[in-house]
C-alpha cells in the first residue's frame, strides 16, 4: 500500500482568509462600543484575553509535552499579535484610520515581496500595494502631510509585527497541531499589553452591559479570524497569504459603507477593484503550481508501486543464492562436519 502526498487545495484556503476579513470588521464595529470607556489599549486587553479563555477552554493544548521548538514559535506569534493590534490602536487614535491601514500593510506586502521569487508574483504585490495606497488616499481625502509622527511611528511597528505574526503564524501552524498554539499566543499576547490597557479594561465592569460587546470583540476580531487565518497559513503560500490579507482594507470599506453609512466614491471603488484582482491572480498564479506538485506527488507513488511490482530479479541474484546453497550442502557432507554434528547431539543428550 502506497502512502500518498496530499497537498492542500488553495480554495478553501482562499475562503478561510475572505471570512478572517469578515469576521474581523464586525467585529471592530463591536469594538467601537467599547473606546469610549476602555479606550484603545483596554479594548485590546478584553478582546485577547477573552479570545485566550476562548481558545484554551476549546483546544486544551496540552502544554507541559510541548518541545522547545514548539514554545519558541508560539512564543513571536504572541508578541506579533500583541505588537500588531496594540500599535494599531495606539496609530489610530492619532493619525486617521485609511493612512494607519496603508502604512500597516507595507509589512505583509513587503514580505511577501521578499519570499517571492517569481516576477509574476512581484507584480501581483505592485498591484495590491497600489490598490491599498489609493484606498488610504482617497479614505482620508488626501495625502498624508501633517501627520502625527508618532501615529505614523506606531503605524510602522504595526507593519513590522503583522510580518511577525504571518512567519511565525506559519512556523506555528507546521510544529503545534490544531489551535492550540494560536490559544497560548493569545494568552501571550494579553499579558504583553496587559500593563498599558489593564486601567481602562477594569472600566467595563462599571457597565457589566459592556462585557458582551467584549466577548462579540474577542470572538469576531480575534478568534474567528486568526483561526481561519492560521488555517489557512497549512494551505497557502506565505507570499499569497500576504497578498490574500489587502482584501482586508476592501472589506473594511465594504463594511463601512454598508453598516456605519459612510460614502466610497469611485476612487474607493476603482481601489477595491484592484485590490480584488490582485488577490485573485495571485491565487490563480499559484494554484497550477500546487496542482503540479499534487500530480507529480500521485505520478511518483503510482510508479513506485509498479516498480515493487513489476521488477524482475536479477539473474545474478539467482546464480549467488544457488552457490551458498552449493557450499553449505558440501559442506554438511564433509567427514569433519558429520563429527562436529555427532559432538554437537551427544552435547545436547548430556
């Protein structure tokens, strides 16, 4: 019986990191019921350490047998989950959303530019990072002269974490098996900015209503999404992971226009589009390659089993058995080995 190489599909893949995208914007009009009391960084400490309770209660990973190659990748994923959400609020309470989004998707498109190796794949991250650029452009209705350079510092620790938290998103995914890493990455990440969100987080308990927009913020924005993300990080390569992921500023506008009435004119529309294609021709570019690697895999293991079946033996193979055969049937008729067999039973009778 031949073992088979599976290759994940790249759709369902696909579909995993649409409904991250989904999930996570309801989940911010959650969240923004939440800033006026906790403000940005106590939100960010309910919405993780709810998430963590979440996780834990649900996959139970089973800590003490992990190896240290296991905690040395689920240990970055919770810091660049703690760096990436946390600067992200910290940018936006001082530069306007549309810029912080822009400037916080250099990281996973620069390093999708990194790890890719084919010029195809380069232009489909040029598309993406215009189509990204021009939704920032025309969300705030100009250019980003004036900005608070501390927002825009901020914005660009988000960028370097979220390229964290998609290589180590990756790591995790291929050593901890299940959720269970992205579980204590969460707890990981909640005690990370526990120390500057922990005063506003206490603030919910003055209105225990509250607490229910915290647990549908930590289910929508964190949970649902990062599972369906680090998922879909077992099937798809991480530079299409990274184009895959600027659906995200699309669907914010989406989402905005749908449930919080705010305008997308053509220029936003125009900037969807693009984004949209290049998401789906990155996809497209990398899903035959994967289809080859999955034909070629069957290809091999076909063959292997008609070679175990169909190979003859070699001539020779039977012309070397028959002369040790040969030798130890002369050999048992020998005079000297008849008495060492005589030796040998009169041994054993005594």
């Amino acid at each position: 019986m031949t073992a088979s190489l599976r290759v994940p599909s790249t759709g369902p893949a696909v579909l995993m990191v649409l409904g991250s995208c989904l999930s996570l914007q309801f989940g911010t009009v959650l969240a923004a019921h939440l800033f006026p009391v906790t403000g940005a960084l106590g939100a960010t400490v309910l919405r993780l350490a709810l998430a963590a309770t979440a996780l834990l209660a649900i996959s139970r990973p089973r800590v003490r047998r992990w190896t240290r190659a296991q905690w040395l990748a689920v240990l970055p994923l919770g810091l660049g989950l703690a760096g990436m959400n946390g600067f992200f609020y910290a940018a936006i309470e001082r530069i306007p959303l549309g810029t912080t989004v822009t400037i916080e998707f250099l990281g996973p498109l620069a390093l999708a530019a990194v790890l890719s190796r084919r010029p195809r794949d380069l232009g489909w991250i040029l598309l993406a990072a215009t189509g990204v650029a021009a939704l920032g452009w025309s969300g705030d209705g100009g250019s980003t002269a004036g900005l608070d350079p501390l927002g825009v510092v901020f914005a660009l620790c988000a960028a370097v974490f979220w390229a964290v938290y998609v290589l180590a998103g990756a790591r995790t995914a291929a050593v901890v098996p299940g959720h269970g890493g992205l579980a204590v990455a969460m707890g990981v990440a909640a005690v990370a900015v526990l120390p500057g969100g922990a005063v506003g987080a206490g603030q919910v308990f003055a209105q225990p209503h509250l607490l229910l927009f915290a647990l549908g913020t930590a289910l929508l924005a964190s949970v649902v999404p990062h599972s369906l993300q680090l998922s879909a990080l077992r099937a798809l390569p991480r530079p299409v992971f990274g184009v895959l992921l600027s659906l995200e500023p699309a669907v914010a506008t989406l989402t905005g226009w749908l449930l919080l009435s705010q305008d997308a004119g053509p220029v936003t529309a125009a900037a969807v589009t693009v984004v949209v294609l290049a998401s789906v021709g990155s996809t497209l570019s990398a899903a035959p390659k994967r289809d080859r690697q999955q034909e070629g895999a069957a290809r091999d293991d076909e063959q292997a089993e008609r070679d175990d079946v169909e190979r003859p033996v070699d001539p020779a193979v039977h012309v070397e058995v028959f002369q040790v055969v040969d030798q130890v049937q002369r050999a048992e008729h020998q005079p000297g080995h008849a008495h060492e067999a005589d030796r040998e039973r009169v041994g054993r009778s005594q």
